[in-house]
C-alpha cells in the first residue's frame, strides 16, 4: 500500500479516536486517512452529504470525487457496494472496530477482508 486515500465512516467529531460509523450513508462525517508506505501521513474529516434523491449512490460519488480510494465500513446494501467497484473505491469490512484508528491499524496489518455480499444489509444474513 503505497499511497492511499481511505475513508472510514464516523461519529462526530471524527478523527482516529472517533467511534467507526454502522452504516456508511448515514454516518455524521468520514474521516480520511492519508497513508503513504505503510503510514498514517495525514488525518482529516469530510461531511457527509444527505440521502436524497440518488440514496446510498450520493456518498459513493461524493468519496469518489474527494480521492478516496479505499472505504472501511460496517454495512451497506448491495447498490452502493456495486457503486464502490464502479468507481474503483475498495470496500473492507471494518464492523466491530472500537474506533476508526482501530480500524485503520486493522486495515494496513491486513486483518480486514474485502465486503462482499454476506455483509451487505440485504445480503447472505
């Protein structure tokens, strides 16, 4: 993992101590984390926007437009999971995370395992 823009859904006020958003629509904000060679280079926040009209696909092109590259998450549907591939974000299933610095630290120890169906709200539960 060279360099990376992830995205990790968050409680307010965000940040690495910030509790890791259930589902990533409707989270308060996304904390992004910058890495570069294996490194957390920068941390900042991004607000979500609201569930309009286009659902779950607004966030998706709203992270797609601000970089992000790679999103940790704890549920989604099958729709805006399709979305992330379409736009080349990957998609880590983070659920159970105490914090997005947990989560995070998970990610770049390659302890999370790409979301797939089983763990789409909709999906195999």
């Amino acid at each position: 993992m060279e360099k990376v823009r992830i995205a990790v859904p968050s409680a307010l006020p965000g940040g690495l101590e910030a509790e890791v958003g259930a589902h990533f629509g409707h989270c308060d904000l996304y904390t992004i984390i910058d890495v570069e060679a294996g490194s957390v280079a920068q941390v900042s926040t991004l607000p979500n926007v609201p569930h309009a009209q286009g659902g779950c696909m607004a966030p998706v092109q709203h992270l797609a437009s601000n970089g992000v590259n790679l999103l940790i998450a704890g549920g989604m549907g099958m729709r805006p999971l399709m979305g992330f591939n379409q736009v080349g974000i990957q998609v880590f299933y983070g659920a159970g995370a105490p914090s997005v610095g947990t989560a995070v630290d998970a990610l770049l120890k390659g302890a999370l395992v790409p979301f797939t169906q089983e763990y789409t709200c909709g999906g195999g539960q």
